[in-house]
C-alpha cells in the first residue's frame, strides 16, 4: 500500500535561489531546502544523522555540492543526500514539487520519524 504524501508550502521560488540553502519546519518537521547549482530542488532532514544540529548552519560549497556539518566535520552530498564522510550514513530525503511561485515539501503520512540517525 503506497504511502499518502502531504504537500506543505515551504517558500516562494524567489525566496531560494540556486546555490542556496534553506533551513526551516514544513509540516511539523525540520527541513533543509537546497537549491543545487543547475537548477534542481532537493529536501533532505534538517538536522544531523550525528547528533541534532543544524545542517543548514555547516558550511555549504555549491559548486562540490558537499555540505560541511558545523558539529563535527561529517560531509553530505546534497546531490543525493549521502554521507560523503563517514560514508555509510545517508539523509532523510523528502519529495519536493514547484506549484505556481511556491517550493512545497512532501510529508509522507506514516506516522514516522523521517530523521535518520548514525553511529560510527
Ligand atoms: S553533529 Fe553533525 S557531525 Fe556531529
């Protein structure tokens, strides 16, 4: 049985522009937006798969596409959403659609946590 997905408004199109990241809550969960270099729109967990820190407050290079968390140095491909270093680790990545001038998030209506965690 396929899982019901939940469409939230996140932000206007005009408010993320390519090369940028974005965090903020959609839908009761916290949500990384990236806006990849060459025009694609990603959502992945907003927090590290590590220990619960803001992913959108690493240090982010749009041209690798590598996101640098601000706790402990793990890297993230923000193409795909996994674990550069440690390799093994991955996020929680969320649909995301455009719809008229607005960026919505997908929350898959699981009743979940869409927050995976790592251990080394
Ligand atoms: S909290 Fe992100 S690397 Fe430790």
């Amino acid at each position: 049985m396929s899982v019901e997905i939940r469409w939230f408004d996140a932000v206007e199109v005009d408010d993320l522009w390519e090369g940028d990241i974005l965090d903020l809550e959609v839908g009761g969960e916290q949500v990384l937006l990236v806006h990849l270099s060459g025009g694609e729109i990603k959502a992945f967990q907003g927090v590290c798969p590590h220990q619960e820190i803001l992913l959108a407050n690493g240090k982010w290079d749009e041209d690798s596409g590598v996101l640098v968390c601000g706790g402990h140095n793990w890297e993230f491909d923000l193409r795909t959403g996994t674990g550069v270093n440690p390799a093994g680790c991955r996020l929680y990545e969320y649909p995301v659609q455009v719809n008229g001038d607005k960026i919505q998030v997908g929350i898959p209506q699981d009743g979940k946590s869409h927050y995976i965690r790592f251990s080394l």
